[in-house]
C-alpha cells in the first residue's frame, strides 16, 4: 500500500517510540514530531484504516505486522541514503540525516536496491567473515576502518606502479 511521506514519517516515529516503551499514546508522537495531537490522531485513524497500527481512541498505540515491516523499510533506505552520503560521499552525519530523512520518500525500490548494492561493493561488504548487522554502530564502525585500509592499500598499490 502506498504511503505518503507523511504517513512514512509517523510509522517510523511508532515504531522507534514502541522499541523504547511499552505504551505508544498520542501525546508521545506529538511530542516527538513537534506537531498537534489532534494532527496526530487523523494521521492515526489513517493508518489504522490501512492496516499498519491498532489504535482505539486515548488507548495505546501498537503496529502490526505490516506496520513494523513498513516501518523496517523505510528505516532501512534512510540508512543506506546516510551510509551513502556520509560514507561515500563524504557529507557530514547532520546533513546526511536531514537530506537521507527528505531523500528516502522519492527513492523507488529499485534506486533502493541498486544503490545498496553499490554501497555494499564499495565498502567491501560482500567481503567480511561477520554477521554485519547495518543497525549496529559497532559494525558500521568496522566497516569504515576496512574502507579506510583498503583504500590506502590501493593508493600504496598505485603509487608503487608509478
């Protein structure tokens, strides 16, 4: 089911807020997206209606399935829109959020894929003897010190061909 960026944009907050608490209210959205509770209760009522939330009016907030695999995906192209900038391109982590968090909503699926696919032959992913885990700060980490080395390795290479 299609989603506007707007609607992206609330069942990524949900789903980040439910990894933190038990109980999703309206006030935490609100809060958390600087806006109204009444904006937020018919952006609600929207997302119930498509199957991504459970929600009964001033009780809690919880995903469904669809909700959370939804919410996985969208968090999932704005990390590799920030690895690309940050990593790649060289941004710097606060604008890599705020152009990844505008980026994401006009990225298809398959720009998604290929993009993903050249981040992970760019830095070497395909190459690492670990259960690499891209949410993992730790890893994301490591990733870079390899990137680092095999470049400097290349450059090594080519100036001793010199």
């Amino acid at each position: 089911m299609e989603l506007t960026s707007s609607q992206e944009e609330y069942i990524k907050i949900i789903y980040i807020i439910s990894k933190s608490k038990k109980e999703i209210r309206v006030t935490d959205i609100a809060q958390r997206l600087g806006i109204t509770k009444p904006s937020v209760n018919r952006a609600l009522k929207n997302l119930k209606e498509k199957n991504y939330i459970v929600y009964k009016t001033y009780g809690d907030i919880k995903m469904t399935k669809e909700g959370e695999k939804a919410a996985q995906e969208i968090l999932k192209r704005e990390d590799i829109l920030k690895i690309f900038l940050i990593d790649i391109l060289g941004i710097s982590k606060e604008k890599a959020e705020t152009e990844a968090n505008v980026m994401k909503h006009a990225l298809s699926n398959e720009t998604e894929e290929k993009l993903e696919d050249y981040i992970n032959k760019t830095l070497s992913l395909e190459e690492l003897d670990c259960d690499y885990d891209e949410n993992n700060e730790k890893c994301k980490s490591c990733i870079k010190i390899k990137a680092r080395n095999r470049m400097r390795k290349e450059l090594k290479r080519e100036e001793k061909d010199k």
